[in-house]
C-alpha cells in the first residue's frame, strides 16, 4: 500500500508513505541534455517581472498553454472521450479548443495506452493525453 494514516492526522486523513518517494539522488537520470537551449532565455519573479500579472485558475492556464500550442503548431492534436465538450472536457482544459481547432480535438473512445496510436496515424501529429490520465505520460513522449 503506497499511503498510510497520516501521524497526528485526523481520522481518514492519509499520507504517502516516506519510502515510496523517489530518491532525490535520481533527478537527473535520464536527462537527454543540458538544459543550454535555456541559455537565452530570460527569468523573471513577480517583484522584477514587467508585465502585468493576474492570477488564474490552473486549469484555464491549461486550456491558454493548450491553446498557444496549437496555435503554433499545426501537428499537435488533442484527443480523448469528452475533450470536444462538456465545455472543453471534464476538467475544462480543452476550453474553446473544439470552435478554434474543428479538425484537431477529435473524440476518441477511452482507450487509454492505445489512444496515440490512432493520432500518429492521422499523420504523425504530436497527440496530447488528458492530464489526468498518467498510464498514457509514456506514449506520449514519443517522436
């Protein structure tokens, strides 16, 4: 069992269990490079940042990176059961995706593993897994 009762927690409340967290020792294993396409890129906190700043619910910041990514690249394809309704999905995330996007959110039957399969065949597009689903994280980072 990965989460146990959570010490001085109320009753119900559960923790992680300490030994099921990675160790801090294996955050680079696997790291294809060394991070020198940031080299230019410029960072900013909130007291030296220029623009105005708002603050926004997480999954609307979703549905915008969605959005911009789409937006700048043709190949990207969002696909999944409800991704073209229930106001952009389950969570919202593909909010407004279906109007800008028509021929890009596709339905698609819960298929889970299997569901990219199916998007690189429409044309090697670059498929996008529901956030919530981690069992596809792996197939989509693919070519």
């Amino acid at each position: 069992m990965v989460l146990e009762p959570l010490p001085g927690g109320k009753p119900g409340e559960r923790r992680i269990r300490p030994e099921e967290w990675p160790d801090p020792a294996f955050v680079d294993v696997g790291v294809r490079g060394d991070l020198s396409e940031l080299a230019q890129v410029t960072f900013t906190d909130v007291a030296d940042h220029a623009d105005a700043l708002e603050d926004v619910k997480f999954i609307d910041a979703v549905s915008q990176v969605m959005n911009r990514r789409m937006a700048t690249d043709p190949r990207v394809v969002v696909m999944g059961e409800d991704v073209h309704r229930l106001s952009g999905g389950t969570n919202g995330a593909t909010k407004g995706l279906k109007d800008a996007y028509p021929d890009r959110v596709l339905r698609h039957p819960d298929l889970r593993e299997r569901l990219h399969g199916p998007g690189r065949r429409i044309g090697a597009r670059r498929t996008v897994p529901p956030r919530s689903w981690s069992s596809c994280t792996p197939t989509s980072c693919g070519p």
